[in-house]
C-alpha cells in the first residue's frame, strides 16, 4: 500500500501498489516529457474474482441510482483488476452521458448498459430562445452530489474518485432538443445553438467547480471516464453532434463555446469519436488551448494502427493523443508515434501477459 500526501489529506490506494510513481508518470505525460514510452493504461482479469452483486432492484433506475451498490460493486471490479504501467483504479458516478441535461429538467430513461434523455424543448422554447436553470433541487442533482460525496468517503483509502460524464454545449442541447430538431435548427434557428451552448456554459463550470471540490478533499488532482489522471483541474471535452454538421457551422456554432471550456480547464483532451468527426480535425488543430485528441475510430471501424497518418499529424501539431490499441498492433504503434503525450488503452487476458506487455513497450523505440 502507497501512502501519499496531498492537500493536507492522507491518501492510501489499497488497489494500486505505485500510485506515487504513476503521479509522477502522468506530469511528465501532461508536460510531453514521457521520452521512455507511451504511457500505458493496461488492465487484466485477475484469476481468483469475486463474484459481483447481483441485482435485486425493482427497476434499472433503481440500480443505477442505489448508490451503495454501486460503491459495493465498483470496489468488487477493481479488487478484481489488475493495474499495469500507469492504470490505476477509479470510480465515478455514473448516470450517463445525458446526465448534464437532467440538471435542467430532462427526464432520463436507464437501459441495462447506458441511460438516455428524454428532449423535452418545443419549437416555442426554441423561438423564445434559451433560458436554462440548473435545478438544484431536482431528484438528479441530488442524486449526483449524493453519489459524488459518498463515493470520494469511500475512495479516499483505496482509489481515485472520478468526476461524472459531463456533455455541455451543443451535446447538451440534443439531449434537451433531440439530434433531428437540433439539425433543422442549424438552418432555421442557429442563433438558437449560439445562445444555447453559451448559456449552458455557465452551467459546466459551476457543476464541475462543485464535483472537483468534493473529490480533492480527499485526493489531489482529478479524474474521469477516460483513464488519465492530472495534478489540477481536467476534463475531456467533446461535440458528438460535429458529425451531422459542415466545418462552417463548426466554427460558427460549436468553436466559439468550446474554446471558452478549454479556456476555464487546467488541461483537456478533446474526444473525437467516430469517422465523421475528422473533418473537424485542422478546425480543432487550430484551437491554441487544445492540448490533446481522444480518437475513438467507432463501431466497425480500423482500429489504432490503421489511422497512423491522422493520429502522426494531430502528434506533429505538438498535440497529445489517447487511443485504445490491439495488442497485435502495439509493436506498430511503439514504432511509428513518439512517445511524448501518448497514451494507450490496452486490455490484456491475465497479469502474467500484462507484465509482457509493459516489459515489451519498455523495450522497442520509435523508429519515425
């Protein structure tokens, strides 16, 4: 067990038996100063697993939201995982990716594996334009200041606790809106989207001001769904929505409120999911606060090796790049991309091929 001191609190990471090492790992990541090898967000399958909590709950609502199943069972999966290079546990609570939107009001419908919102914006509330109020009151915001207090109680001797999946801006608007409303309003009402993802702005950082102010009263620095762990204030930021639209209503309607998130955050990654988002790419490329591309190629698509050229020119912008690689292609890659800001999602069977894996990365160069 690692015991490190931050902000004045005693942090143990009972799950993670180098946590102090990996910290200084992931500064030099962030400063682009990683000139061994990339780092290496590599997880297996211990071989003597508890079995997980079965579910007895009367609704998947009642599941997602019963947050001392959640603490239980998360604690069940990391004890069950194995952290190599620069893994490290995590858990964060999660309502799904439409949750920033139940903040103002939106219903939420919760599957067995992801939750979705309800839109619930007439085409009136669109013509009066965009009045949102976070609804500190409402059953979600609770919920999500409930799970966030209990889980970082919980983590604070075992684990890093992470901030929820949060999609402002034009991602935000859909959930309220719809994706197919929100495309007529690209040509009908693109002040609206204007107006729309600024006022929603205001909302993040109050929202992510509030959830990081939880979480470092017992650890230092912060986390979130994407695996990286930095000494300050960070988020991945994202517009799912840039795939239905031009490069020019990029710039017009989603760069102008992105830039001000990259702006209030200490560091970010922008998460780019999927071929339609790549036109996007020299307008996000042109963004001075950017500092790194998430590339998520999607369902049935080439995985990490195949988009070497793309993934080489977001690298020679002076960006860093996460993305998730095949074994089979890790030799590749190692080869092919500097080392300097790269980080690679790896999932292996076992621990005895997951100290390969680390072994092998340490041992092949870049090669240009």
């Amino acid at each position: 067990m690692i015991i490190e001191k931050g902000n004045g609190e005693e942090i143990a990471t009972l799950y993670c038996e180098n946590w102090e090492q990996i910290q200084k790992r992931y500064e030099a990541f962030w400063a682009l100063e990683n000139h061994d090898r990339p780092l290496l967000n590599i997880t297996a399958p211990k071989k003597n697993r508890t079995k997980l909590l079965e579910s007895k709950h009367k609704t998947l609502k009642d599941r997602w939201t019963d947050t001392e199943f959640v603490i239980q069972n998360g604690n069940l999966q990391m004890q069950n995982t194995v952290y190599a290079g620069e893994a490290f546990p995590m858990l964060w609570p999660n309502l799904g990716p439409d949750v920033f939107a139940s903040l103002y009001g939106t219903e939420m419908i919760f599957g067995e594996d992801t939750a979705w919102a309800v839109p619930f914006l007439s085409d009136e509330d669109v013509e009066q334009g965009p009045a949102f109020t976070l609804d500190r009151n409402g059953a979600y915001y609770q919920k999500l200041m409930e799970m966030t207090k209990a889980i970082a109680e919980d983590a604070k001797d075992k684990y890093i606790v992470g901030i929820t999946d949060l999609h402002p801006g034009a991602d935000g608007l859909v959930s309220m809106r719809g994706p197919e409303n929100l495309c007529y309003d690209t040509i009908d009402h693109p002040e609206f989207i204007q107006k729309g993802t600024m006022a929603l702005l205001k909302g993040f950082q109050e929202i992510c001001d509030e959830l990081y102010t939880i979480t470092t009263q017992y650890q230092r620095g912060s986390a979130n769904w994407s695996g990286i762990w930095h000494p300050s204030k960070w988020y991945v930021t994202s517009c799912d929505f840039c795939c239905m639209i031009s490069e020019d209503m990029f710039e017009d309607l989603i760069a102008p409120e992105l830039e001000l998130e990259l702006d209030y955050l200490d560091a970010n990654i922008y998460h780019m999911d999927g071929p339609g988002a790549i036109k996007h790419l020299d307008g996000l490329l042109n963004m001075k606060k950017l500092q790194g591309i998430q590339w998520v190629p999607g369902a049935g698509q080439p995985s990490a090796s195949y988009w070497l050229p793309m993934l080489r020119k977001i690298q020679d912008s002076g960006r860093m790049i996460q993305v998730n690689v095949e074994l089979d292609e890790l030799e590749t890659m190692l080869k092919h991309l500097r080392p300097e800001g790269v980080f690679y999602n790896l999932s292996c069977r076992d621990e005895e091929e997951a100290a390969e894996v680390l072994k092998f990365a340490e041992k092949v160069r870049y090669e240009g």
